[in-house]
C-alpha cells in the first residue's frame, strides 16, 4: 500500500536498526542513528493513491434515491442508505485501500439495484373491501375456505410494508379469482334450485 520508494527506504532502516540491536558491542551513538533513522522512514512511508472517481461519480449519481426514499420500500431503503452512508465515509477516509473502495462501490451498487418501489396498493384495498361484504355462509365449505384463504393473504400482503409489486398483484389476482369462482358456484346453484322448480 505504500510507494516502492518509501517502502524501500522503510526495509532498509528497518534492517540496519536490527542489526544495531543484535550486536551487544553497539554504542549509543550508533543505537540513537538507528533509531532516528528508522523514526524518518515510518514518517516518511507514502500511501499509494487509490482511485475513488468511480466511487466518487456512483455516489453522486445516487444522491437522487436519498431524496425521493420514500417511494422504496422500508427495508431496500435502509440497506441501501447504510451502503450510501458507508461509500461516503469511504471517500472521506485518507488512507482507504483500494479493497475498501471496491467493496463500498459494490455494495452501494447492488443496494440500488435492490431499492423496491412501494407498489400501488388502492386497488386490493378496494378489492379488500368489496370481498369483506360477500357472505360466504352461501356458499360450499371447501369453496368457502378457498376464499377466506385468499382474503387473509390479500390482508396480510396489504399490510406488508415491504411487499413488492409482484406480491400486490398475485394478492389481487388470487382473491379475485376464488371470489369469481365463488360467484360462478353460487349462480349454479340458483339454476339447480329453479331448474327443481320446473
């Protein structure tokens, strides 16, 4: 991590002390410049510059996902601020490594492809709502219970902070889909009652 050079001058000091140490004749004279010299070449140790532009320009460019973090879901905005507040610290630490850089631009990377727009949840409210007002008294056990399954799943995806777009639309398609089969089996029924009528 250090300059050829100065890492040169640092081994070569760092020599010359040991072998002032190991030999028991050594005056103090010579142990006082050997320690003197040793003292210069750790002050004069140059930490090779690591390039921080890359990081530098990611961090900017995401700047615009802090100001708008509400839109994300609470979890994909926590990972992704703490991986934008840990690239920030990166670029203020004078002797990062190039390790130390990389990994913050990798993870501050994969935290914006993880951010998670809050999905639109109006319509399964409304289906919600409209599903609450079916009696399901009318209909079988089994269809019944297919019905309420799908209800509490659609509640608790509503409830769910962090559920994704996917989640939100596979809620909805299912309760409307078991609520038409609830209807479907409902109107059967009806024409098997007057069908018995005729």
């Amino acid at each position: 991590i250090y300059t050829e050079q100065s890492a040169n001058a640092f081994k070569e000091a760092l020599e010359e002390a040991e072998a002032v140490l190991a030999n028991e004749n050594a005056l103090q004279d010579e142990l006082d410049a050997a320690h003197k010299k040793l003292q210069e070449a750790m002050d004069g140790l140059k930490v090779i510059p690591v390039d921080k532009s890359q990081l530098r320009k990611l961090v900017d460019d995401s700047r615009k996902y802090v100001e708008k973090l509400n839109e994300y879901t609470a979890q994909s905005g926590q990972i992704f601020m703490g991986a934008f507040e840990a690239a920030e610290n990166i670029l203020e630490k004078q002797d990062a490594t190039k390790e130390e850089v990389d990994q913050a631009c990798a993870n501050l990377r994969n935290a914006v492809f993880g951010l998670r727009l809050i999905p639109s949840k109006e319509k399964l409210e409304e289906l919600i709502q409209s599903a609450e007002q079916i009696d399901v008294k009318l209909y079988t056990e089994e269809s019944a219970e297919n019905f309420m399954s799908a209800l509490a799943k659609a509640k608790e995806v509503f409830a769910d902070e962090d559920a994704t777009k996917a989640e939100v639309e596979d809620a909805d398609s299912t309760c409307k889909s078991n609520r038409r089969i609830e209807i479907k089996r409902s109107r059967k029924r009806r024409q098997r009652k007057e069908c018995r009528r005729c």
